[in-house]
C-alpha cells in the first residue's frame, strides 16, 4: 500500500480522459502520442529513481483520434488546456482543478516503428490527492503547480478520534466484510464476482495471499476506501465526485453507500439464480411425470397418440410422396424430433422443417393439357396487341412443348422498358399452357440466401425464394417468372446472379441443392421466364443461358389501339363506371398521347386515363337524385323500384340479389347523357398539356444546338446538346451528368472541327485556331439524370459546327451514330427505340449510320413511313443533311 509521500511543488501532467485514478488504485498506460511519449522519456525513462506525474482528469467533447489509448482503464492520453490538436479537428476539452499523484511501478518501451512512432507500457500507483493551482507547457506537454491534500499525520490522529468518523468507519468495515465474505464464495467468483469486481480479487488475492480480512485491519480506513470504490464499475460523474471527497469522513460515506449498492446487486443476482434453478427442477419433474403417464397409458392400453400431431406429421410425409433417399433422411429427422421435448431449443426448428418437407410438392403436378395453338394465339392477341414477333416466338415455344413434352426449352427473357407487357406475356404462357404460374422479384436482391436458403444451423433459417414459392403454388411444374433479373446485386453475402446459374441451367437444376432444405429438388420441370429493363447489367454466364426477346416500345398508334381496347374499360371498371357514364372520344385519347405522355409503354397513359375516369367518378356521385330510403324523400323513377314496389309501400330498404340485372343497380345514378371527354375538360384535370410538337424547334432556334438520340432504360429519348462560346483560354467545359464515354466523344467532335477548320470554311486559315480566346461549354440538359455513350458523336459534331458558323440546324432532323477521328459514321445499338422515339416526338427526318440499314427491318412500316431516313458514311454526310439551305460551309464565316 503507498505510503505518505511529500510532493514537489510542481509536477508534470498525463491528462486521464473521462476516467479517474483514485489513491492506491494501479493501472496501466499505453503511451502513443507525441506528447505522452515525451513526457514518458523526460520524467520517468531518463530517470533512475521511480518518477512521479500528475494524472488529471480530463472532460473532452469528442473522441480523439491522435489521443494515446489505456490498456483495460479506457483511458486516452494526449489533451490540451482548451484545445486538442489534431491533423483531422480541434476539438475543447476541459481539465478538472483535482488530480492524484502517481508513481511508476514498471516502464517498457516497445520497438520502434518504421514511422518512428515509439510505445511506452506505464504502470502507475495513485499515491495521493493534490489541487492544481497553475497549469503551464513544457515542450510538448502540461506541467502543474500544486499543493497537496493529503492529511498529516497529526490531522489523522486528530480525526480517528472522532466519534462520527468512529461510527462510520465500523458501518464501512461491516458493510465491507460482508461484500467480502459473499465474494470469497466459489459459485460467485466465478460467475457476478469476476464480471463485475475483477479489479477488487485480483487486489484481495496479490496483496493478502486469501487472508482477504485481514486487509481491513491494516490499511488505514481512508485509503480502503478509494481502494474499494477504484474497483467497481461506476460512472465517471461518481468516479470525480469521490475523488473532490477530501474530507475524510464525506469519502467514507460514498465508499459505505457503493458497497451497499453492488452488495444489493450480488444479492439480487442470487435470487435469480435460485429461481432459475427452482424452474430446471420443475421442468424435469414435468418431465418424469409425463414419462410415468405414457407408461402407464401403454400398460391400460390406452393409447391416444396415434392422433396426436407428430403421428399427423408423419401421416403428411408419407403422402408428400418424397424419393427414397429423401424420405430416409426425413424419416431420420423425424425419430430425432420424438425424442426431444417441446421445450427444447431444436424442436421447433426441426419441426417446421419436417413441415416443409411434407408440403413441398414433390410429386404433385398441374395435369398435361392437349395444347391449342389457335387458342394460345386468341389468348395473346385478346391479351396483347401488336408485339407479332415476340408473340410469334412464344407460339414457336408452345409448338415445341406440344410436339415435346418433355423438351428443355430455352428460358425465355423479355428485354424492355417499363409497361410495355413483359410480365403479363409470361402469365399468357402459364394460360396457355393450362399451368399455374408464380411470380419471384429479384429486384434489389443481394444476398444469395435468397436464391438458396439459409442453412439451419443459423437462427431464423428459412428456405429460398425459389422454394417458398413452389411451396406457395402447390405443383412442382409451374410457370416461374424471374422479375427484374436485372436488378440483382452483390455484396459481401454472396452473388444472387451467380447462383440463378444452377437455376436456369437444365443440366444442374435437376438436382437444385437449397442450403436449408439439404437436399437435392428437381426444378428441370419448371417453365422459367425472366424479364428485364435492360441487358447490360445481367452477367454474360447468366445472360448465356437466356434467350433474349426484346419488347420495343410502343407506336403512337399502338397506343391508341391499347387504349381502347384494353385501357379505357379497364379504367372503367376500376373506378366503378361504364360507357353509360363516361365515353373517351379517340381524338382525346390522341391528344392525351401526344401531350401528356411519352414513353415507351403505356403506364403513364393509363394513369392519365384514370385521372380523368376519377374525375368523372366524382360528378356522377355528386348527382342530386338517390336512391329513395323512406316513402317521404322524393321517389326517383326506377323500373326495378316500380315493379317491386307497391303505391302505399313502407319500405327502409331494398335487397337486390347479385347478379340479377346488375345495370339496374347503378340506375339510381344514371345521367340523363354520358359524360364526354373534351380538350377543356383534359386541361383542367391533366393541367396543361406537359409536350409541345414545337418544342423541338424552339429548342433548335440558335445556332449550337443540336437534336440527338439516345437509349435509355425506359426506352428511346430524343437528347438536345447545347455548345457555346465565351471569353476564355481555349478550354472545353461539358455538363450534365456526364460519363467517361460521352466526355470522350466531346473531345473527339472538337478536335475532327479543329482540324478541318478550313475544310468547314470555319477559319480562314489554317494557321486560325477556332479556340483563341475562348471557351467552349457543352451542356446536355436534364441535368439530374446520368448520360454516357458513344452514340452522341455526330449529335456533338453537328452542335460545333453551327456554334462556330452561326448557322441553325434543322428542327425536323435528329440524329445519332458514333464518329472517330477520321471522320467515319460507326453503327449504333438500339436503333429501333431510338426511331420510335423521333416519332413520337415529331421528328420528321433521323440521320442513322449507314451501316444500322439492317436494324431499320424491326422498325414497324407504319413508322417508317411517316419518317425520312438519311443513312450517312462520314460525318460530311450528317453535316449536309443536318442544317437549312444546305452545308454551312458553303458560305464563308469570317472570325
């Protein structure tokens, strides 16, 4: 124990982040931070006599990351009076007016790191109390001037004689003598004791060798108790309250009230052990008398559990219809599962496994129907209208599987945007195959446990997607439609995409292995179908096992014929209305067309057509005539009313039965004329019309704007790009979201109209630089969405050429196509979209590279004639075709 030690008036200082060393109490100290270590070195290494140090506690806002770090106290090393310095923040701490003074009991320095960084291993023992009355640098770290408060020896004398002091110290002894008596136990150190007082038996055992009483009669009451309180786990607000208790008896009644607290825990915790104990004894009496009751039911014979659910369980399994190899094991699973109890932690686990086993369809199949090709072919004309291509392909699939039943077929993939009816044409399959069908999303997937299953040794274990949903269907030859196969992802959990391989492999998915079930399932009896946005994103592995169809987006005209076929009495359903009600003229379904919508299928043109429908819902529900509820309201004219009501009648209510002329339900509703759709009535629900057919050329009315087409994943779009100059020195600035690619492509355009400057009649020499003193910018609008591609080539190449010639490229004309640095037009994909884009936009001329002839066959006839296609080889081509009046370089441009 230390004993009384006289302190120098100024001592250096190791601040003790929210944490406090109390006298007699010994931690030890990793030193890291430049200003640690150098005191470390100046006061204690260089030093032969054992060294003293300050250590104050220290307050801080924020966790440091330069600060050294404590070795089982917590305790970071390197602050600062205010500010902490740091290479990443200051950050403002606060010293506390109170420190204790240490000594170091051992000191090793580690190795040297190739940094230079060096470590110190500091043990330290509190001694005693002092008060800082300055606080002053040295180099690198604090020093204090102090005065001590430890009592002299004449204060001690004086205070034990003190009757108060008297008294509690003998409540601290007893109080003392019983937290150590409970943890001299055996059951308590090995369990309370060791988590929550390790400090205080590891002291008791090193400084009295077990005589662990005999320490209270010969440390001296005050030091016991910091020793006692340095041991327990308390919070840093206690930990500075106990260390500001300088009057001895103040600190001995917070050391009392600590004891009796943790002595209140010890106690608590032995209560509840003993319940526990009492709860194991009552679970195997339980257990001893339901082993005597089924004895003694077996010897009456009366035996009733035949019936109860583990003998249903069985029952299930047997006619589940499972293959050998698998009933063995489930048959092994399940002797495993009667010898446990209820109560065990495995037997739910094991018996919702059983249960999946038994309700997998192993056997159970949808019955074979003789397949009826015309049928198929009504269904998906009825269910879809154009699309003849993919619709061909897919009675193509249908023939095969009539003529082979058993035939692996490809997986189909539907390839194309949003709402043009991927998903409706693989419930069309299921139709027309007579199967049931399934849908699984795989959108935003990233675990492959989703594919495969957990495996049970995991808390919470269930089955994969795949599985759960032949569980869900019931027959092990459904119609599986793979949603957003595109739109897996991976992370650290695995590659969703990497295990659809065995999925959609026919040569593997016969023995389908999921990671919960642990046994192999057969999936070559399910028809996979996949649908996609885009490509790209789907690994090559996995897109090789698919085939492709793509869905193009649809015709204004295809549109209009969805519209009233499919659309309009949808909509009309939905909203609880009729053509006796509501009727949509054709011209308003074209004005919704072209003024409201754009895009690729027709999603946003139904929602319009249920905008209007709602309104219309609304005024016919807002009609002044209802249904007559007493003889005293106004009697509405009704035919069904004026059969089946008498003159006198008294009637609260009429029941009409379903399905008997249900029109005459809606009759109390009925207008005197159905509401027809007009332009003002569209503008005042649909607002103002969201496109413009002169968009394009208002857009195109100066000089550096170009019409573009791009490819996106809803489809094709129609992209302006937009040059211009400025004062500057000859710099290229390009905006909007822009990718790797396209920045490339920009750089490429300029430099092919740099150097042909002359060529282009831009420069009157070819000595003129186009950029002296200025700057191009080059914008793509819709800044907020990301572009990337090198199809904007010629779109860039287009742009330039009439911001430096000042002349306007034609609004009727859009183009698209990649150039090199020759001045070659290289083909495009997505050329078909992209057409069908320009027309939905107004376009009336699209320049294509000459080599995409062969991608304008897919092109619908009805838009190809509505559209003037120029093919160009160089980009001399696009440039005649792209402006008014013809090439700009037909007239000089001076600068």
């Amino acid at each position: 124990m230390a004993e009384s030690v006289e302190l120098p008036s100024r001592l250096a200082i190791l601040p003790f982040r929210n944490k406090v060393l109390l006298p007699g109490a010994i931690i030890r100290i990793r030193c890291t931070s430049p200003s640690s270590v150098k005191l470390v070195e100046q006061e204690l290494w260089q030093r032969e006599e054992k060294g003293l140090i300050g250590i104050l506690p220290v307050r801080d806002s924020a966790e440091s990351a330069t600060s050294g770090t404590a070795v089982s106290s917590g305790m970071s090393g390197e602050s600062d009076s205010h500010k902490l310095d740091s290479k990443n923040q200051q950050e403002v701490i606060h010293w506390h007016d109170r420190g204790v003074a240490a000594r170091a009991l051992h000191l090793s320095r580690g190795v040297e790191k190739p940094s230079g960084r060096v470590t110190y291993i500091v043990v330290l023992e509190g001694l005693c109390r002092f008060n800082v009355q300055e606080l002053s640098t040295r180099g690198t770290y604090y020093t204090a001037r102090i005065t001590s408060l430890d009592m002299t020896k004449g204060e001690l004398e004086l205070i034990e004689q003190d009757q108060e002091f008297v008294a509690l110290s003998r409540q601290f002894k007893a109080t003392a003598m019983e937290l150590i008596s409970i943890l001299e136990q055996v059951k308590f150190e090995a369990s309370f004791s060791l988590k929550y007082f390790p400090a205080l038996l590891n002291f008791l055992k090193q400084k009295t060798g077990g005589r662990t009483k005999v320490l209270l009669e010969t440390v001296p009451i005050h030091k016991l108790a910091d020793i006692f309180v340095a041991s327990f786990e308390i919070s840093f607000e206690e930990q500075l309250s106990m260390l500001d208790s300088v009057d001895v008896k103040v600190r001995l009644s917070k050391a009392t009230e600590l004891v009796d607290r943790h002595l209140q825990s010890i106690r608590v915790a032995e209560k509840i052990t003993q319940k526990v104990e009492g709860q194991l004894s009552k679970s195997q009496k339980e257990f001893l008398l339901r082993q005597q009751m089924r004895a003694i039911k077996e010897e009456l014979g009366d035996n009733d559990d035949e019936e109860d659910d583990l003998v249903a369980l069985e029952r299930k399994m047997q006619g589940a219809g499972m293959p050998a190899s698998i009933w063995k094991h489930a048959l092994r699973e399940l002797r495993r599962l009667k010898k446990m109890q209820p109560q065990q932690p495995g037997y739910n686990s094991s018996r919702v496994y059983l249960e999946l086993l038994a309700d997998l369809p192993w056997e159970k199949a949808s019955p074979e129907l003789e397949l009826d090709l015309k049928a198929a072919k009504e269904r998906l004309d009825a269910d879809h209208y154009g699309l003849l291509k993919v619709k061909q392909r897919i009675i193509e699939y249908l023939a095969v599987r009539k003529l082979k039943p058993d035939a692996r077929g490809p997986v189909l993939c539907f390839v194309g945007p949003p709402g043009v009816g991927k998903t409706s044409l693989a419930s069309s399959i299921a139709a027309a195959l007579g199967r049931k069908f399934i849908r699984i999303s795989l959108g935003g997937v990233k675990d492959e446990a989703d594919i495969r299953g957990h495996r049970r040794t995991y808390i919470g274990s269930m089955p994969g997607r795949l599985v759960d949903g032949l569980k869900r269907v019931g027959v092990h030859n459904p119609v599986m439609l793979l949603d957003e196969i595109d739109k897996t992802g991976s992370d650290v959990r695995g590659d969703p995409a990497s295990a659809l391989l065995e999925v959609l492999d026919p040569e593997q998915n016969k023995t389908f292995n999921d990671h919960y079930l642990n046994v192999p399932f057969d999936l070559s009896k399910v028809i996979f179908v996949a649908t996609a946005n885009r490509m790209q994103p789907i690994p090559p592995p996995l897109l090789d096992r698919m085939e492709v169809i793509e869905l193009p987006g649809y015709t204004p005209e295809e549109k209009l014929k969805i519209a009233i076929r499919h659309l309009i009495p949808r909509v009309l359903d939905q909203h609880g209305l009729s053509s006796d009600f509501l009727q949509i003229p054709e011209d308003m379904v074209k004005l919704v067309i072209q003024r409201y919508t754009r895009e690729a299928g027709v999603r946003n043109l139904e929602r319009n057509l249920a905008a209007l429908a709602r309104a219309a819902a609304v005024k016919v529900a807002e009609q002044e005539h209802r249904v007559p509820f007493a003889k005293d309201v106004q009697r509405l004219s009704s035919p069904l009313l004026d059969d089946k009501l008498a003159e006198s009648a008294e009637v609260e209510m009429e029941v009409i039965p379903m399905g008997v002329n249900n029109h005459d339900i809606s009759g109390a509703f009925r207008v005197a004329s159905p509401m027809v759709v007009d332009e003002p009535m569209v503008e005042k629900v649909l607002g103002p019309p969201r496109y413009d057919d002169r968009e394009t050329a208002e857009r195109v009315a100066n000089p550096g704007v170009s019409v573009g087409l791009v490819w996106t994943a809803f489809g094709g779009e129609v992209q302006f790009v937009e040059a211009t100059a400025m004062v500057g020195k000859g710099d290229l600035h390009l905006t909007g979201q822009l990718g790797d690619v396209i920045k490339e492509s920009a750089q490429i355009a300029l430099t092919w109209v740099r150097a042909r400057a002359t060529e282009l009649k831009l420069a009157i020499s070819e000595e003129t630089n186009l950029l002296e003193g200025r700057d191009i910018h080059i914008h793509f609008p819709a800044g907020a969405v990301p572009k990337d591609g090198p199809s904007a080539g010629v779109t860039l190449v287009t742009s330039l050429v009439s911001l430096f010639s000042k002349k306007r490229v034609r609004a009727d004309t859009a183009m698209t196509g990649e150039m090199t640095l020759r001045g070659m037009v290289l083909p495009v994909g997505g050329v078909k979209d992209k057409v069908l884009a320009a027309h939905r936009y107004g376009i009336k001329r699209v320049i294509l590279p000459e080599r995409n002839l062969k991608d304008l066959a897919e092109v619908p006839a009805t838009v190809l004639s509505s559209l003037e296609i120029i093919l160009a080889k160089r980009v001399e081509d696009v440039l005649d075709q792209a402006f008014e009046g013809g090439c700009p370089w037909r007239q000089q441009s001076k600068l």
